[in-house]
C-alpha cells in the first residue's frame, strides 16, 4: 500500500471516529474531503490540505462539456495552521488533537459559511458578490457559474447578462488567446444562443447532468 493511501486511510479514520460524530449535520468521507448530506444542487464540505482547510461549495448542474477544476474550493473560507494531514498515522497521539480542531472549525466557521452559500440562491448571491469584487465586469468562470445557477433558478434575463458580462470581459482582453478562454467564450455565447430559444430545456439539459457530474466526483447519486 502506498504512502498516500495510507495517509488517506488514516485520515478517514481518524476523521470518521473523532470528528463526524461530533459535528452539526450529516457528513460523508470522500478521500481527504468531509462532503455534507444531502447531495443537492450545490455539495458542500470542506478539503484537508497540507497546513489548511478549505470549504467546498461545486455546482453539480454545470453544462458536462465545462471544463473546472475536480472541486471548488471556497478561498474566502480558508483555515490555517493545522497539522499536515497526510502525516496523521492510525495510533498519532496528535490525531485526536488534530480532529479536535478539525470538528470545532468546521462547527464554528465552515458549517455556516456552507449552509448559508450552499442553497441555489445563496450561491447565486455568492456568485455576485464574487464577480462584483473582480474588475469591472467579474469572472468568467465565476460569471459562467452564475449564470447556469440563474438558469436552474428559472432566472434566464439574469444567466443572459452574466453570460454576456463574460464575453465582454473576454472581448476586452483580446491579446490574451489561452485556449481555455477562448473555448469558454465560445461555450457561453452557444448557451446564451439556447437560453434565447428555450430557457427550460436548457435547465431541463443542467439538471439532467447532475448524476453524471456526481459520478466523475465519487458523489453517491442519493441521499
């Protein structure tokens, strides 16, 4: 067993017997991420990194052919100075310790921050004040997450202005031609193109990648 799995291993160990147990709400272990039930629009956890914990807030109703990152993590709810977690060992004297901290984080900053920004519209609200943090315009791929969370909101006016925030935002950088931005740019003018047509079928289209998008995360497709 490799070293990694190892940490892995002990980390969901150490976690399942000193933390979930001790914690608001319903939690499920996935690698060195602590995901909160139920699985709805948005998952909610939070990710052990090296010296931190960072929640996770990931829209599961993003188009499938978008291309992000395998979790989003949520850098204003970021949480220093903790023990390395691939360094915890089943029998540690300071696992307990570790998950002690570990439970009383969680319970007082990233159990709030979750349960307030992890509904439809908190994220859409998060999502804007993102994007109004952000030069003029926002985003794009926060502008992007804005808009399919407006459209799963049956919101379409707002998903088109979003949608059109990220490719003015794009068209004023015209000297910046990295592939992923301008296949983005092409991706939400195709969406804003649909939405125009028909904006149910295209929350119709969001809502029906959802078990897909679970299933490339490990997500159990219920509960």
């Amino acid at each position: 067993m490799s070293p990694s799995t190892n940490s892995r291993n002990a980390w969901k160990a150490a976690v399942s017997k000193f933390a979930i147990p001790n914690l608001p709400g319903e939690w499920y272990v996935l690698g060195r991420q602590l995901m909160l039930r139920p699985f709805g629009f948005v998952a909610r956890g939070v990710s052990a990194q090296e010296n931190n914990l960072v929640a996770i807030l990931e829209p599961l109703y993003m188009p499938l052919d978008y291309n992000q990152a395998s979790w989003l993590v949520a850098v204003e709810c970021n949480i220093f100075g903790f023990f390395p977690y691939n360094t915890l060992k089943l029998g540690d004297n300071y696992a307990e310790e570790y998950m002690r901290d570990f439970t009383r984080a969680i319970t007082e900053i990233v159990y709030p921050y979750v349960t307030e920004n992890g509904s439809l519209e908190g994220y859409f609200e998060l999502c804007r004040r993102r994007n109004s943090r952000f030069n003029g315009l926002g985003d794009i791929n926060e502008l992007y997450r804005q808009a399919a969370t407006a459209i799963v909101l049956e919101r379409p006016e707002d998903a088109r202005e979003a949608l059109d925030r990220l490719r003015q935002s794009v068209d004023s950088r015209p000297i910046d031609d990295r592939g992923w931005i301008r296949e983005l740019y092409v991706q939400a003018g195709a969406l804003r193109d649909r939405l125009i047509e028909d904006p149910a079928a295209v929350r119709e289209d969001l809502l029906a990648g959802m078990d897909e998008q679970k299933r490339r995360r490990k997500i159990p497709l219920s509960g």
